[in-house]
C-alpha cells in the first residue's frame, strides 16, 4: 500500500484507496490506530512511501471470493489502442501491453464469472521471452520483426478459475521499470507519442508497455489522487542501458502531467513533486508533525521530501 500499488479497471482503486484502518509506529515509538475518522493523518498513512513510521496492522475492504475468466488475445497496436479506449468501461479489469516497434499488442480483460470449471493449468514459462529479450539486446535491427511475432506465440485463449490464481503470474524475467500515470482521457494520446518517439529515435527495446486505468481516490500520496489515470509502464531488459529509453520517455509523460508510480525509476525531486500531487503540502505537513526530525528519511526519501522538514 505504501507505494499505491495497483492493478486495472476503471472502477477499481489502488490498494491504498482499499485501507480501512491501520497501525502505524511512530519513529519515537508511540502507536497510532488510524481511520478515517483520523482526516489527513490517515489518508497520508495509506500511501506513505515509508516516510511516516512502520505500519504494523492494515484493515482492508474486502469482499467474498470471487472466481474470474480472463481473455487474452493479440491486436494490431492501433486497433487494441481503439479497443480498450473504447470498452474501459465495459470490463472489471481490462490492460495491454503494447509493442511499439511491431506495431501489435497483446490484450486482456477479465470479468467474474460464475462458471464453476477450472481451466487446466495454463503455460506460465518464462523461457521465450528471456531469450527473446536476449536476441533483441544483441541484434537490435531485429527487434521490430521478433515484435511482430508475438502474434505468432501469443494464441486467443480464455483462463477460468479463483481470482487469485488468475491474477497470478510468473515474472521471472528482470527488468527496469518507469511508470507514470496520466489524466486518464489522455493515456491513449499519450501513449501515441511514447510509440512515436521509440520508433523515430529508434529505441531497442523489446518489452512491451503496459497500459493500465485505475478509480480515483483521496489518498494524499496516490498517484490517483482526485483524479481517475491511465498508467504507462515502460519496461527495459535488465542487462540493456535503461537510460536512453527513460530518458527520450520521460518528458512526455510529463507533459502529461503524469505522476510517477512511487515504486519504479523517475527522476523527480521535491519541486516537481509538489506541482504534480494536488495533496503534496497536505502530506509534508503530516509527515513534520509524525517525524519532526526526519528519521524516517533515508537518501531517496530526502530527494522527495528534503532533508527533514
Ligand atoms: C515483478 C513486479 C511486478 C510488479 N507489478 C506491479 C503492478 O502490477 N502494479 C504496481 O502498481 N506495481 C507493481 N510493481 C511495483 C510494486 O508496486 C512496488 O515494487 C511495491 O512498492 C513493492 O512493495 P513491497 O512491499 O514488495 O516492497 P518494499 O520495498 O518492501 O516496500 C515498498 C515501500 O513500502 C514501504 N514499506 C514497506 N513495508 C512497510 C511498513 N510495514 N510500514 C511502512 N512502510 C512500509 C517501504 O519503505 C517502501 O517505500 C511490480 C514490481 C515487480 C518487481
């Protein structure tokens, strides 16, 4: 919760926004229980980056097992752009991770369901794409034709089963990752660029972007504080320079007024920070009053932050 994690649906907030209560210790050791009753001591605590103490109890809105079926399929890069625009709203979860250099896309949606059958167990190797990974790294003039072939590997299929073993994937494969989330009416166009700057400057990169819309909520530190977003993951291999491509990315998500996940690489200090989190003074005068001397912050959190107060 600390670094607003989250999935997609565009009526499904962060894990933040689903805190009910928590615990937090304070650094000098006093132990505060905190709802919402508590105002913006609480709504700093659901998101807080570990900067306000160590939270040792969370009470999470929860609901009765459900059981979900999950499609994936591939697409042409504009049509799944089109597509999942078009049908946010229609689907409990719905994401793509797009290829720009290909031109494809691979797409998923999931919705509840009450068909009471497993699937068998799907292929969750992550063999191909390591190698994948590697080939591209090595010989970038091929990286826009092995993008194409996802197509080829990547079959229409449907997954049935309890929701915790759909949501569940292997991710073996190491990568570097920046995301930023936009105003969310404007997460196509803004992927539209990102897709245009990789392929005219011709960034090799195989991993795909992921492109997700998460609910609103009130949290002060989230990232959707206020304000529905469409999330852009930009994923580089682990053993290739990341830099190029954040480097060419990040100024259009900014121009977005994009807000950087609190849990991936970006490049913001405190100044840029506090124009981009509406509740950003919100949470520092919190933080001054938890922590007045600034011993939660380590050297990250100071960048973000400043030194105490
Ligand atoms: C393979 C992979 C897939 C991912 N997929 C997604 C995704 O789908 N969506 C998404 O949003 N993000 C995703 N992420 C990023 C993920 O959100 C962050 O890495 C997340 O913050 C990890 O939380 P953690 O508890 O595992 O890590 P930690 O490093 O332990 O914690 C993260 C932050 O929480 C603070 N913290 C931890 N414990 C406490 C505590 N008890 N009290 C107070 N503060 C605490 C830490 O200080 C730190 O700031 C993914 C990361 C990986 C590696």
């Amino acid at each position: 919760i600390a670094t607003s994690t989250h999935g997609t649906g565009s009526n499904l907030q962060s894990l933040s926004g689903q805190v009910e209560s928590l615990r937090l210790i304070l650094p000098d050791g006093e132990a505060l229980s905190l709802t919402r009753e508590d105002g913006d001591t609480f709504l700093a605590a659901c998101c807080s980056i570990g900067a306000l103490g160590v939270v040792s109890e969370i009470g999470f809105r929860l609901e009765p097992a459900y059981r979900l079926k999950e499609r994936t399929w591939t697409l042409p890069l504009q049509e799944a752009m089109d597509f999942v625009e078009r049908e946010k709203d229609n689907f409990r979860h719905i994401e793509f991770f797009a290829f720009p250099l290909g031109e494809q896309a691979i797409v998923k949606t999931m919705e509840i369901t009450d068909d009471p059958t497993d699937s068998s167990e799907r292929e969750d190797s992550n063999d191909l794409l390591e190698l994948v990974c590697k080939v591209a790294m090595r010989a970038g003039w091929l990286t826009p034709n092995l993008q194409k072939l996802v197509t080829l590997f990547v079959e229409d299929s449907t997954y049935t089963g309890p929701a915790h073993k759909v949501f569940a994937n292997r991710r073996t494969v190491r990568f570097n990752e920046m995301e930023y989330t936009v105003p969310a009416e404007d997460g196509i166009a803004c992927l539209q660029e990102v897709c245009e700057t990789i392929r005219k400057q011709d960034i090799n990169v195989f991993f795909p972007i992921e492109f997700r819309y998460v609910a609103a909520d009130d949290r002060l530190l989230s990232m959707y504080h206020d304000r529905p977003g469409a999330s852009l993951s930009i994923h580089q291999y682990f053993a290739q320079d990341y830099q190029p491509l954040f480097t060419a990315v990040e100024p259009i998500l900014r121009r977005y007024a994009g807000r950087p996940h609190w849990g991936k690489l970006h490049t913001l200090g405190q100044r840029q920070l506090r124009e981009l989190y509406p509740a950003f003074d919100r949470f520092q005068a919190v933080r001054r009053e938890l922590d007045p001397q600034g011993r939660m912050l380590n050297q990250h959190l100071q960048t973000l932050f400043g030194a105490t107060g």
